[in-house]
C-alpha cells in the first residue's frame, strides 16, 4: 500500500478479492501467489476449462487416475497427475486462493475432492451435474459427516446460467461463476444454474396448467 501524498509505503495481509485499486491517495497493489485450481477428470470440458483458466492467470492442476482419459492429454501450462483425488488435494494444501471444480460424473472420484475441498479455505468448490444428483451428492457428504454449513459450500449445478450446451459454453459458465465467486459479486446478484433450471420448470408447470 502506497500513500502517494507521504511516499510511505505499508505491507498487510491480502484476501480475496483484493487487487489493485487507486482512491486517488492511496495505491493499493496485491504482490502474491497465484490464484490456483484443481480440475478433477480430465475430459473434452476439462480441457476448455483449463485452457481458459490458463488465460486467467490460474495454476492450473488436472487429476484424473484414468489412464484411458489421461493418455491424449496435452494442454501447455497445466499440470496433469494421475494420482487420486483426495490425495491431491490435501497434497496441494488447498488455501482461500484455490478453487476445486469436480467433472468426472464419477462420485468414487469427484466425492473424494469435494470431502477435502469442502473442509478446506478454498474460496471455490464446484461440481458438473444436475439437480438431481447435486442432492444426491449432497445426502453422500452428509453420510461422510460433513456439516450443513461445509456442505452448504458447493456449488453444483456448477456454473451461471447463460443457457450453455456446448462444452466451451460450459466452461465459460463454469469460469464465469468462480470469477464472480473470486470478485466478492453477491450471491444474489448471480443467476446460477439451479436458479435458472428451477424457474424454468415452475414456469413450464403453470403453463401446462394454464392450457389444461
């Protein structure tokens, strides 16, 4: 932080979304690690995800222990492991400047990211699927007796909703609601997915009673 009437500059703890911002006296600059994310699955998705996210300046880390999914892999400046995911993220000590997106439809493998993810200070913790087995995902973790609080955390239907089909359209909705996430943007200033899917079947539920 630099006072630029005095010249006197201060160090303090940054966190997000802290970033640069200027009030006319005081400069304010944020000097840190990078923000990072784990993919878990290394799909067609996770590959926009990731290329996208690279573009945002994230660290990017994909985890999928499926050689069948890992073998063509080839994206510059992300890092691929084969190792399982829990075990990744506690290696990766998850901090208030991670986000943890699980897309593998796989719950043996994306339950074992969100279990750590969701005890974590990630600032972010998102899983691909919809909100059918989003309840049921979230019935898994209470099994695994996580909080309603941890639970309440995840984000899933991942994503906002921008009414994506294709792959790179999910990936932008996915990145479009962790940046918002990342920003400090309220919640009720985001339409997300599940918001949107509800709307849409209650108003297709009065129109089939309205034609009945």
């Amino acid at each position: 932080r630099l006072e630029l009437p005095t010249g006197f500059s201060t160090l303090h703890p940054a966190n997000p979304p802290d970033g640069l911002a200027f009030d006319g006296k005081t400069l304010t600059t944020v000097h840190g690690p990078r923000y990072r994310m784990l993919v878990i699955g290394a799909s067609q998705l996770s590959k926009y995800l990731a290329q996208i996210a690279v573009g945002l300046d994230y660290q990017v880390t994909v985890c999928d222990p499926r050689e069948e999914y890992t073998e063509t892999w080839d994206i510059p400046g992300v890092t691929l492991v084969r190792t399982m995911p829990d075990d990744t993220a506690r290696a990766m000590r998850l901090d208030e400047r991670c986000a943890v997106v699980a897309l593998t439809h796989d719950p043996k493998l994306d339950d074992l990211a969100l279990i750590e993810a969701l005890q974590s200070p990630a600032f972010y913790v998102g899983a691909l699927g919809s909100r059918a087995n989003n309840d049921k995902r979230r019935e898994r973790l209470v099994e695994f007796e996580l909080s309603a609080a941890e639970i309440a955390r995840l984000h899933g239907p991942i994503g906002l909703y921008i009414g994506s089909r294709t792959p790179p359209e999910i990936a932008i909705s996915i990145l479009a609601e962790i940046t918002a996430v990342k920003n400090g943007v309220p919640e009720d200033a985001r339409i997300n997915v599940a918001i949107a899917k509800a709307n849409q079947a209650a108003t297709a539920a009065c129109s089939v009673a309205q034609n009945a």
